[in-house]
C-alpha cells in the first residue's frame, strides 16, 4: 500500500497537495465525504422548537444525503410538525430532540394536522 501511495504521489508532481490527496482517494476508492451545509443546518435549527443539543443535532444532519428537494421537505414537515397535536400538547413536551428527529427521517412521516383550536399557541 505504502508503494502504490508514493507511485501516486510521483505522478502528480506539480500539483496542490489538495489534487494529490483526491487522486489517492480516487487511486483507493475512497469517497470523500461530502461538506456539510452550515448554512442550511442553521435554518433547520431556527425553525426546530426544541432547542437541545445542537452538536447531536448536526452529527445526525451531516449523515443526511442532502438534496435541495430534500430541504425543502424538512422544512415543510418540520413547519407541518409544529402543528400538529405531538408537538402542541403539554407545552411541547413530546418534541423530539432535533438529532432523534433526523436520524430517523421523520420528515417522511404522515401525520394529521390540528385543524381546531383544541391546543392554542
């Protein structure tokens, strides 16, 4: 292994070191992970009720194969979701931590809407 890395490395003289590290990723098969978008965590965040441990909450979003199609349902469900009974009852005692929430995709629940005023903001 340690030879097929310095045959790689020789044959890309004059390259950036960030060409050299893709081209022995690509020589090994390994994917680089992709970045993840703070920016759209950030919107994610502001718009979750449950305000509790971000950091889980990011490890959990940058497992997510973000799409552009896919923010746009998190953030309609999680709109959806902030109406919905779960989430109104009790002062919002049953929201999930934001983590537990994206580790198991909940945006691809189906739930019913409050349509009365049974549970007041």
């Amino acid at each position: 292994m340690k030879k097929t890395i310095i045959k790689v490395i020789n044959s890309c003289e004059g390259k950036t070191s960030e060409k050299i590290a893709d081209a022995i990723l690509e020589n090994f098969n390994v994917q680089k992970k992709p970045k993840v978008d703070i920016e759209k965590f950030e919107q994610f965040w502001s718009l979750y009720p449950r305000k509790i441990a971000k950091k889980n909450a990011l490890v959990a979003w940058s497992r997510v194969e973000m799409t552009n199609e896919l923010f746009a349902k998190i953030v309609e469900s999680v709109n959806t979701y902030t109406k919905s009974e779960q989430w109104i009852k009790d002062n919002g005692q049953y929201i999930p931590h934001p983590s537990t929430w994206l580790n198991q995709e909940r945006w691809n629940d189906e739930l019913d809407v409050i349509t009365s005023t049974k549970y007041p903001n």
